[in-house]
C-alpha cells in the first residue's frame, strides 16, 4: 500500500493503474479527466461537481441520493425503468414538455375516468 497525505501532485498522469479500494479524502479533482475506467461499486459522497460531463456512463442500478441536479441537461440518457421519488420537478421537462403539465393531464384523464 502506497500512501499520500499533503502532497502536491498537479497536473499528474496515471495510466493502466489498478486503484481498486481506495480511498480519497480532502482532495481537489478540479478539471479531473478520466476516461476508459471502471468505477463499479464505487461511492462519491460529499463530491461538488459543479459544470462536470458525464460522457458514455453506465450508471446502471446505481443509486442517486440527494443530488442537485438543478439547471442540469440530459441529453441522449435511457431512462427505462428508473424510479424517482421525492423529486423537486418544477421547470423539468422531458423532450420539451413541462412534466408537471404532463401530470396534470393524466390526473385529470384518471379523474374524468371515474
């Protein structure tokens, strides 16, 4: 096990590294560039990531827990059968259209239906 604590490592390049089970703590990853990565099993907590790009990502079966996605775009993303509860949807739209519009509209088909 190698260990780093305070150091200054700037502008680094780390290739074909096995980094499995490690651990990072305090660390500035501003302007971070990984690509061809596995990240399974992994947890970010704490992370700002504030005008990242997330590009050809599977997120499979992942969880996504009190995340601020607030005037964030998805484009090009499957959404099958992805849940989402205790969501802040105002101002979301999915292809263009509001969804609270889209609620509203089958709430009201559910209501004339009885």
């Amino acid at each position: 096990m190698v260990q780093f604590r305070d150091q200054m490592i700037a502008q680094s390049e780390f290739d074909d590294v096995d980094l499995e089970s490690s651990r990072f703590s305090n660390v500035n990853l501003d302007k971070l560039s990984i690509s061809n990565a596995s990240a399974c099993d992994a947890t970010f907590r704490d992370v700002a990531m504030s005008g990242a790009t997330l590009q050809h990502v599977d997120l499979k079966r992942a969880a996504v827990i009190d995340v601020d996605f607030s005037h964030s775009r998805f484009s090009g993303v499957n959404l099958r059968h992805v849940e989402i509860t205790d969501a802040e949807i105002v101002g979301l739209r999915i292809n263009g259209h509001l969804l609270s519009d889209l609620i509203a509209l089958v709430d009201a088909a559910h209501a004339q239906a009885k």
